[in-house]
C-alpha cells in the first residue's frame, strides 16, 4: 500500500478529509440519524435498529468517534452515545465558505 503524504496538507485539510471519509459509509449515515432521533444511544440499541452485527456497529461507532463526529461516555458497563456537535461545526463551517465563495464567483467558471 502506498505512503498517504498528508503532512503536506493543512491540519484543517487532514481534519475535513477524514471526517468526509468517517462520513463515506451508509451504516455510518444511519447511526448519526439514529442519534438525531433519539438524542442519545447505547450501542446495543442501534444493533436493533441496524442490519448489522453487534462488533460492525461497533466498529463504525469507533470510526464516528475518532473522526469527532460523536462521543461517548461510560454508564455502567455500556457506552452511551451521542453527536459531537464540534464536529460537526466544522463541516458547516468548510461548506459555508465553499458556498460563499461559490456565490461571489457566480458566472466565472466554465
């Protein structure tokens, strides 16, 4: 597998990227709805709600979180679950500003 070189890029840039790519994954999509729903989860529930195996839930929790999407805390011996909404100002941040420029160059582009 080839070297990622990412230390060429902003931190910011490296920040957004994997973000996009925690995002890349539908089961991932249904989880951050499943929150939005439900404010709050413990990862058993959404092994009901999802048509996945308890340890791929898991797994995609695992990646929300280290992408700062969502975080959790210890209650008992399960893990509540809900939005990082840090994190998500980011995202909303990077596509103001595409939008922003987008409507200043209105008719500039091919």
């Amino acid at each position: 597998m080839g070297i990622s070189k990412t230390e060429g890029f902003t931190s910011l840039q490296n920040e957004l990227a994997a973000t996009a790519k925690a995002l890349g994954h539908p089961a991932r999509i249904a989880i951050i709805e499943h929150l939005l729903k439900v404010n709050t989860c413990i990862c058993g529930d959404l092994v009901g709600e999802l048509p996945l195996a308890q340890p791929t839930v898991s797994q995609h929790l695992k990646e929300l979180k280290n992408a700062g999407l969502i975080k959790g805390s210890i209650e008992g011996t399960s893990v509540c679950y809900c939005i990082d909404e840090a994190g998500f100002a980011k995202i909303k941040s990077f596509f103001e500003h595409v939008q922003l420029t987008l409507n200043q160059k209105k008719n500039e582009c091919c």
